[in-house]
C-alpha cells in the first residue's frame, strides 16, 4: 500500500517568504532614502538610478531567485503524480502549455490593472476599477469548491471573462495608449516561460540527473556566447516569433529552475516515506537542530553582506567554516531528516560554490543583468534555507508568524496580486493611506509602513488560504 505523499512545509515557507518579501520590498521606496542595502544593489539610493556597473546583492536580490527555486522544487510533486495517475507525458506536457499560457495572460492582465498605470495619482474610479480586477481574477482562477455547482462555475468564470474584456477594452493609461500585448507584468512573463520549459525538461531528465546537468551545460555554452556578434548563438538567443511572451534570454533563469528541481527530487523522495514516530530527532535535541538553522542563517546573511560589501575572500573564508560546521554536525545525526539534509547541503554547498567560482565574472555578482554568479549563488543560498525552514517546521509548524509565512506560499499568485488591486484600493478608498502614510516623518518609519502593508497582505492572502480558496498556478 502506497503512503500518502507528506506536505513539504518548509517548501511553502520558503515560496512565502519570497512573495512576502516581495511585496514588502516594493513598499519601501521613500523620498528619505533607507540605507542602501535595503533595496536593489544595482539600483542604489539617493537618486534610485540603474547602474549595471556596480556588483554586489542585497536582501532584495534573494527573492526572486528563492521563488524560482521553490517552483522548481514543487515540479517532482505536481508531475509526479499525473504522470503515476496515467496521463501521457505529451497530454501532461499540454497541460504545462496551456498553464504557461494562463501566467502570460495573467501577466498581461494585470499589469493593464494597476490603478498606478491609470494616474500617477489615481483616483477613486482607478481604485474601483484594481478592486474589480481582483474579482475578475478571482473568479477566473480560484479552483472552486466541489459544492459550487458545475454550471455556476462556468457562469461565474463567463462573467470574469467578460467583466475583464470591457476593463481591457475601456481603459487608457498615463502615456494616453490602450490594451498592448507588450504592457505586461515581467516577474510573471519570466514564471511562465520557466514553468513551461522547466515543467517538459524535469519529465524528460526526471529519470536521468546526468542528462538535466547536461542540459545545464548546454544551456550555460549558449549563456556564455550569445554576446558574440553575427554568431547564430546571438541570432538564437535574440530570435523570438512572440517577444511579448517568449524570449530565450529568460530561460536562463533555468540556472535557478534545474538546482530546485534537483532539490525537489530530493525532498519528494524523502516525503514519499512513512513520518517517523514524533520529531526526527536524529538522537538529538532541539539544541542542536537550532544550531544547525542559525549556523545556515549566518552563512545566508554573511553570504550576502560580504558580497555587498566585495570582501569575497572573507566571505568565502567564513561560509567555510560555518558550512563545515553544518557537515559535521549532521554526520553524527541519524534520522532520515538528517539523511535529506545531508543530501541536500551537498548540492547547496556546491551550487554556492560554482557562484563563488564565477563571481569574478562579468564584473562582479549582479541581479540585473542576471550574472551566472547570481544564479548560482542565490540557488545554494535557497537549498540553505529551505533547511532552515524545515528544521523550523518541526518545532514552529502552528506558530505564528511561520504558520503565516506557510499560508501565503500556499497560495502565492494571491499574495502577489493583493496589495496593488485588494489592499491598495480598500486602503485609498476607506481614507486609512493618509493615516498609514502619518508614519513616513522618518526613513525607518516608512518602514514601519511598509511592514504593516506586508502583513496586511500576508494576513489577506491567508484568509483566502484558511477558507481552501485557492488560485490555480
């Protein structure tokens, strides 16, 4: 008799935090700047202007990588079981397509929503209108409860369709233009080429891990020699019959996809197993499962402070230590958690350190352009703290705010969504931004705002999580 496939917790967690930091990363821009690593490294204050030159990464740099891996993970969980159901691989490789082509939608959509594209100050009909948006999304791509009959379905997914058509069809935006299938939002664009292609290359290699390696290397040749002029490398990666929805250049983020599914392999493996008896304890005690999360926190946050600062060999020098430190604690640990983390501090610790090999490259670490670094260093950080979390599962699984953080990666294009077109609004609309706003006096009270605004979001999207409504992805 098969066992039942466990939840991976710490997998929603670490979705969670990306999104919620996410969200509360783009509400921290303030007139009185914060200092400069709390925001984009590239994109340094006072005057918040790109400049590719300068290296380095930030918290803020952490979260769209962490959501990439996280999706790359749950691609073993989602697959595995169509493909163990019966479907054909080609009808689950459809089934892929038609998902990518629902973000690219989805994409679209919302970025002609967002009351800020209507006025630079919008005004109650723009709030109105993101308010609406949020419906129309709701009822278009909430998996409905069984007990709502078929057919109101269909009408409440009709009327979605065509409340959204009249939006898209009526509504101008600042620069005077209406509906472009370029105006999009780009987070989204890059999840649906990565879902898609990530999704068909994890059924292809799922068997084979050489194979997805190679695959890897193959891609990273074409990463390396695309800046060479009138070469077919660069006519490849530049050609696309849709550049509004597809682009080679954002399969590169398959550098962070492959490393998840690697990881995600690992973690379905080990959930497939019965749970053992209370808390795999490994013959330890909470002391020692704690010392393990705080000693990969520390090498998170060292990590990322010593490549924003560019002490690369310190930084090098002291996640040594505290890596070997992890490795050696978790020999003497004998439960089959300890056995996953094992596993999976092999492949983070080697992801990091092919980033570190490469991080000379290009100039130095970057988010944006994305240097093979990035992609690498972020993908080992990301194993690291998935540990992190799942050890935090077993001693915090009912407590807030993780129960909170687990919720909202449950349900995340939700969280993504809620605090332009449903947080936004009924804060513009109830009068309540004026009062919120009270707190930007000073740089770490807007802040404070910014927090608030998280959590409002966060607490949002575990509501709809609560009642079991949640959007399909």
């Amino acid at each position: 008799m098969s066992v039942p496939l466990r939840r991976a917790d710490a997998l929603d967690a670490l979705r969670g935090l990306a999104i919620l930091f996410m969200v509360l990363s783009g509400s921290i821009h303030f007139p009185d700047p914060l200092p400069a690593w709390m925001y984009h490294a590239q994109v340094p204050p006072p005057d918040f202007k790109f400049n590719p030159d300068l290296p380095g990464i930030t918290w803020v740099d952490l979260v769209f990588p962490f959501f990439l891996f996280a999706m790359g993970a749950a691609f073993p969980f989602g697959l595995t079981k169509r493909l163990l159901s019966g479907v054909p691989q080609w009808k689950v490789a459809l089934q892929a397509l038609q998902r990518g082509l629902m973000l690219v939608a989805f994409a679209i959509f919302l970025q002609h929503t967002k009351p800020f594209l209507f006025s630079a100050d919008p005004g109650p009909l723009d709030w109105l209108i993101g308010l609406a948006s949020f419906g129309v999304m709701f009822a278009l791509l909430v998996r409905y409860p069984d007990s709502i009959p078929r057919t109101a379905r269909i009408a409440l997914r009709s009327a979605g369709l065509l409340a959204g058509a009249v939006i898209l069809a009526t509504r101008t935006y600042s620069d005077g233009s209406g509906f472009l299938l370029t105006r999009s939002d780009i987070i989204i664009i890059v999840l649906a080429n990565t879902a898609f292609f990530g999704s068909v290359l994890w059924m292809l290699t799922r068997t084979n891990i050489l194979l997805r390696l190679g695959i890897l290397g193959v891609l990273m040749a074409l990463r390396l020699t695309q800046g060479i002029d009138g070469s077919w490398n660069h006519w490849l990666w530049n050609a696309s019959p849709f550049p509004w929805m597809y682009k080679l250049y954002y399969l590169q983020y398959l550098f962070i996809i492959i490393p998840g599914t690697i990881a995600g392999d690992l973690i379905y493996r080990h959930l497939q197993e019965p749970a053992e008896e209370g808390r795999p304890s490994g013959g330890w005690g909470p002391v020692r499962w704690n010392t393990v999360a705080l000693l990969l926190t520390g090498t998170v946050i060292i990590t990322v402070a010593g490549l924003y600062s560019r002490d690369i060999l310190l930084t090098m020098a002291l996640d040594a230590g505290l890596i070997t430190a992890v490795i050696l604690l978790l020999r003497s640990a004998v439960s089959r958690e300890a056995e996953l983390y094992r596993g999976l501090m092999s492949w983070g610790t080697f992801w990091l350190l092919l980033g570190f090999f490469f991080e000379a490259y290009e100039g130095g670490i970057k988010k944006d352009r994305a240097t093979v670094s990035y992609y690498f260093v972020t993908s080992g950080l990301a194993v690291y703290t998935y540990i992190v979390f799942s050890v935090i599962a077993e001693h915090a699984r009912r407590r807030w705010p993780f129960s909170l953080i687990i919720d909202n990666g449950k349900n995340p294009m939700i969280a993504y969504v809620a605090g332009n077109v449903l947080i936004l609004p009924i804060l513009s609309l109830t009068a309540l931004m004026p009062v919120l706003n009270m707190l930007t006096v000073t740089p770490w009270l807007g802040f404070v705002k910014g927090v608030i605004f998280t959590l409002l979001v966060a607490a949002a999207t575990q509501f709809f999580t609560k009642k079991g409504l949640f959007w399909r992805t």
